[in-house]
C-alpha cells in the first residue's frame, strides 16, 4: 500500500499542479519573506550598523513576532482556501472506496512534500534578497558599507520552528475538515457561501445606513482627536482611541454586509428590469457575494489603512529628520559664550566661505497663559506660573528677517513651531507683561513666527522673544549675572561642497566649543549635519521596518484578494460557457469582469486609505514637519503595487473566459 500510496501521491499532485501552484507560490513567497527579514537582523554589515542603537534590535524582534503573525495568517488561509478548492476531489476518493484515514495520509504526504520544497526554495530566495534589503537599510541610514552575505543557522533554526509548527497546525486542519465534513458537503463545499442569501430588508438598509454613519462618526472623532478645546488630549486619551476604532471597524464590517447591498440595489433598481451583460457580471455578483465576503473584505481593509498610516507616520519621521534638525540647530555650526572661535579662524585658514550671524541673548520671564485663549486656559499641558523665556535684539532679528519693524512697546514671538504649537496655539495682537529681574515690563505681542533662531540649548526649546534695541539693552543690563548662555554665533556655509571638511574641523574644535552652564554641567553642542545624521540613525530604522512590515501587509491583502478572485473565476465558469454559446464574445463578458474587478480590488483601497488619511491627519505632526509629501508617496506606492494584483486577477479571469468555449 506504501507504494501505491506513493504513486496517488504524485499523480494527484501532477494533475493539480493548476491548483497547486497558486498554494506553492504562497507558501515561498510566506518562507522568503520570513527567512530574508530574519536572516538580516543576523548579517554582519547591518549588526555593526546597529550596535549605536541599542533599541534597534529590540524592533526588530518585535517586528519579527509580527511578520510571524503575518505570514501564519496568510498560510492558514491560503491553505483554507486551497483545502476548499479540492473539497469535490476529497469526496470523490471517498466515493471510490478510501477510508478518511487514507485520504488525509495521500493530502498530508501532499503538503509536506509541498512544504519541503516551497521551504527550500523559499530559504535560497530568502538568502540571497537579504542582501539586497541589507544595501536599502544601510542606504536609509546613509551608511557606507559594503554588505557581506553570511548564512544565519539562528535564522536558519528560527524559520524551520515557524513552519514546522504551521505544518503541524495545517495537517490538523485538513483531518478535522475530512473526519467533520459529509460526503455530500464535501462535493458542495467549494460553492457554499456563508450564508442563504435572503431577500433586501429593510433592517438591511437601516445596518447599512449605519454602517456608513459609523465610519463618518470614526472619521469626525478621529479630527476631535487631539483638539485641546475638547480636551480629549487629556481626558481618556485612550477610550476615545479605541471609540474612533471600534466604529470605524463595525462601520466597515456594516459597509461591507449591508451598505454595498444597498447601493447596488438602488443602481438595480433604476435600471427598471433592462439589464445588460455588464450588469449580470457585475452588480448581481458584487450584491449577493459581498454579503459573505464581508469579514475578510473588513479585515483586508482594516490591514490596508493600518499598514499604510503606519508606513505614512514613519515615513513622516523620516522626511523630517532634516527640519527637525534645523529646529535643533538653526545653523550649520554654532558656536555659543564665543567658546570656539578658533573654528572660524580655520575655516578661513582652509577657505571655506561662509555667512556669519551674531546673537546677544538675555532671558525674561514670561507667563504663556497670557497668550492663550480663554476656552485652552485650564490645560494641563500649560506651565503653572512663569517660564524663563530666551530674548533676542530687532536688529539681531533682521540677520534673518530685514524688513521687520517693532515699535516701542511692541514684541513678537518666534520659533514656536514645535509639537507643543499645534496643541496649544498661542495668540498674537494680545498685551502681555514679562519680568526682567524685579521690573515689569508690559509689551504688545504683534506676531507669532516659526523662524529658527537660536539653538535649543539657548532658547531651552522654548519661544524666542523679539523686542526693539533700547528695550533688549535694559533687559540684558538687568539680566546680566542670570544668564547661562549670553551669545551666540551662527555659521551657515556658503557651499555645501565644503561641508565634509567643516565637519571635520568642527569635531577638532570640540573641547573648545564647550559651555559650562554650572560647576557640573557643560554641553558641547552638534552641527545640523550631526543632528540630522542622528535622526535619520534612529529613524531609519523605524522607516525600514514598518516599510517592510507594510510590504507583508499589502502582499498578504493584495495576495489574498487576488486567490478570492481565482476562485470565484473557477466557480463562475460555467455561467461563461452558457453566455458564450448564446453569443457573447470575450470582450462583452470583459466589460463586465473590468466592472467588478475595479469594484473588488478598488473599494477595499479606497476606504483604507481613507481609513489611513484620517488616522494620519489626526495626529502627524507629533512625528515631523511634513505631511502631504510623505502620505502621497506612500499612497502611490501602495496604489501602484495594489494595481499589479488587480492586473493579474483580471487576466485570469480572461483565461478562464476564453477557456469556456
């Protein structure tokens, strides 16, 4: 019986190979993914990379544990969906005389061949593209290294554990599936629905109305989100997120069950009983088939807008690596208490041309609830009392700003351009008194500006205050004993060609550069390269694994969708041969394919990027300085790669078309 068992084994498989390869090509894609992501947290070039950052290989365990689940998610249900695909075949061995203990060793000698080869293959792909995610990383991270390949045994043992332990999991399912099921249901398995489709209700149209209003009310709580006049920032941050969540969640779920109904029993019905073929192939299919696909079509968009909002937020981080550091440092080099002014004598000695500019810095004390509005006058994330605010000259103010004008008694506030001015946004045209020392002095604050003016360590990352000559003057004589950092001077290259060199010098010079602010504390304070450089260090690593993360997201939903689509392609077929032979060309039936297929693949991508827009636009800006820029991209990319599985379904479903006849 071994060997004859053996050969069933193969025939089988050589007469499924059609449907075999869709379950094989998932089960590669699932092991190279998992072994490449894997094998490179072990390569040599990206542990030297990542030994500054002793959270970076915290992430990328954590971002394993979640590949992990990703890939286990997409194998059960490919193996779901290719189990159900067979169900008739399974009955037939049945039929003939096999008991169910024979059937499942002939399917599970089957998946483990499958799962050996696939394993195989899937690992030397896997190998060989860590590399290449090895170069991107490093490239992200604007390192120069060359990238060794070293093959991993810890990753090697790592994917063997996972997919063994899938294995194990699909085996059971299969037994449970062939011992559980009839020999009836198994011949109509793979053409039973969910559910009895039953006729529109109006209970239907009412839970799709609300699932729509659903969604709009997640939307509308997710702008509410961090809006200080409800003060949600503060009070049950946490139940209002997952408020905005859960309705979000239930109004996709209703959308998909009953809102989609709804809609295309309207565009049914105004057709007044005159149906063409586009709308057979097309609106009858959508209207009863979303009904049972509505968990995993929910499911796919939630994984949608989940992936592309975090994708968005690290990308967002990332593309703002460069503004957060001029926030940081306002000027390629600053030299503060003219600590370091041999720096510039070698910038000359090397010839390198630069711009110069010169700040006298004193500090008041000011009040921030005079500046806010009456409604945002009991948040907590206001400073109780006064804060010493940094001050700098009008005249100073003009290297960077010459046409501003102030007049006596008159103030403004500038570089108020951190997380803190989109919760509490301060007012300008309001009057104000600041101390100097024990004096009061009472301004009128003409404008708030988000100019970069002085370095975080001379404004303590707070606004700067920009008032007339005479009036600094009297400030800094009252202020003069209580001031860390009384000056500072600004460099900006002229050519940025010259920019290694500086860096250079600028390092040689960095005992030089040191402030003691006390007897203890001293700083010596970064270029805006540096700065940038160590952003895009800690980010790049945030950027490159939710991109990869992101990337399992959308080949898992993408592939998932398009394996939804085969079947339904398979299952359909004889309604094709039956509108060939009264006439129909392939092009006729096309149209109504295209209609669907933009219906299938687009509406999960629309509403979870809308999902994602409105996640993003809720809170970006406490991740960076950029939006539009990032989300497009990040939109296109997902669209563009969302597109090649529409593409494809599209041409199986022309295959199977033609075959029909």
């Amino acid at each position: 019986m071994g060997m004859t068992l053996s050969k069933l084994v193969f025939r089988s498989m050589r007469k499924n190979v059609k449907q075999y390869y869709l379950y094989f090509f998932a089960l590669i894609f699932s092991v190279t993914l998992c072994f490449s992501f894997t094998t490179l947290q072990y390569n040599p070039s990206v542990v030297e990379a990542l030994k500054k950052s002793g959270t970076a290989t915290a992430g990328f365990e954590a971002a394993s544990y979640i590949l992990y689940f990703i890939v286990t998610f997409f194998v059960l249900y490919a193996s779901q969906l290719f189990m159900k695909r067979r169900s008739k075949e399974i009955g037939l061995f049945q039929l003939i005389g096999m008991t169910k203990g024979l059937v499942f060793r002939l399917i599970a000698l089957e998946n483990i061949i499958l799962f050996s080869l696939a394993v195989m293959i899937g690992m030397v792909i896997g190998y060989f593209s860590s590399r290449f995610f090895a170069m991107v990383l490093l490239k992200i991270l604007e390192i120069d290294m060359i990238v060794q390949l070293k093959f991993s045994l810890d990753a090697f043992q790592q994917s063997v554990l996972l997919f063994s332990i899938l294995l194990i999991i699909i085996l059971f399912q299969m037994l449970w599936m062939i011992r559980r099921l009839s020999l009836l249901s198994l011949f109509t398995a793979a053409k039973k629905a969910d559910e009895r489709i039953k006729g529109f209700s109006i209970f239907q149209m009412v839970m799709g109305l609300i699932g729509v209003a659903l969604i709009i009310y997640g939307y509308y709580q997710s702008t509410m989100l961090f809006n200080v006049e409800k003060a949600s920032i503060y009070n049950n941050l946490f139940l209002h997120m997952l408020v905005i969540l859960g309705s979000t969640i239930l109004g996709t779920f209703l959308f998909f069950r009953y809102s989609v109904s709804l809609i295309m029993n309207i565009v049914r019905a105004s057709k007044s009983g005159h149906l063409r073929i586009t709308d057979v192939l097309a609106v009858t299919p959508i209207m009863h088939k979303m009904k049972s696909n509505s968990k995993s079509l929910t499911l796919i968009t939630t994984l949608t807008g989940l992936a592309v909002g975090i994708m968005s937020l690290a990308y967002i981080a990332y593309y703002s690596s460069g503004s957060n550091a001029r926030f940081a440092s306002p000027y390629d080099y600053i030299l503060l208490n003219d600590q370091g002014i041999e720096f510039l004598d070698a910038l000359y000695q090397e010839g390198i041309d630069f711009k110069k500019d010169t700040y006298q810095i004193s500090n008041v004390k000011l009040n921030l609830k005079d500046l806010i509005s009456e409604n945002l006058q009991d948040s907590p994330l206001l400073f109780n009392g006064e804060v010493d605010t940094a001050v700098v000259s009008l005249s100073d103010f003009h290297q960077i700003k010459t046409d501003y004008t102030l007049n006596e008694g008159e103030a403004l506030l500038t570089s108020y351009a951190n997380v803190l001015s989109e919760v509490l946004p301060l007012q300008k045209d309001v009057d104000v008194n600041v101390k100097s020392g024990e004096t009061e002095i009472p301004l009128h604050i003409t404008d708030i500006r988000k100019d970069y003016v002085l370095s975080q360590y001379a404004s303590d990352a707070s606004p700067i205050l920009v008032v007339p000559d005479n009036l600094f003057k009297e400030i800094e004589e009252q202020n003069k004993t209580q001031v860390n950092i009384h000056s500072q001077i600004g460099i900006n290259l002229k050519d940025k060609d010259d920019m290694e060199k500086a860096e250079v010098l600028y390092k040689k010079f960095s005992e030089d550069r040191k402030v003691m602010l006390d007897n203890e504390y001293s700083i010596i304070i970064n270029s805006f390269e540096e700065e940038r450089k160590e952003n895009v260090a800690s980010l790049g690593i945030t950027i490159f694994v939710t991109a990869f993360l992101g990337l399992a997201f959308l080949l898992t939903t993408g592939s998932i969708l398009y394996f939804k689509q085969m079947a339904e392609a398979d299952d359909e077929k004889s309604s094709y041969v039956i509108l060939r032979k009264i006439g129909y060309s392939t092009s006729h039936i096309m149209k109504g394919i295209y209609a669907k297929q933009a219906f299938n693949f687009g509406v999960p991508l629309v509403i979870g990027l809308s999902h994602s827009y409105f996640a993003v636009k809720s809170g970006w800006w406490l991740f960076g300085t950029e939006l539009v820029a990032p989300l497009v991209i990040t939109i296109c990319l997902y669209v563009a790669m969302y597109m090649v599985f529409a593409i494809l379904s599209i041409q199986y479903y022309k295959r199977v078309v033609r075959e029909s006849l």
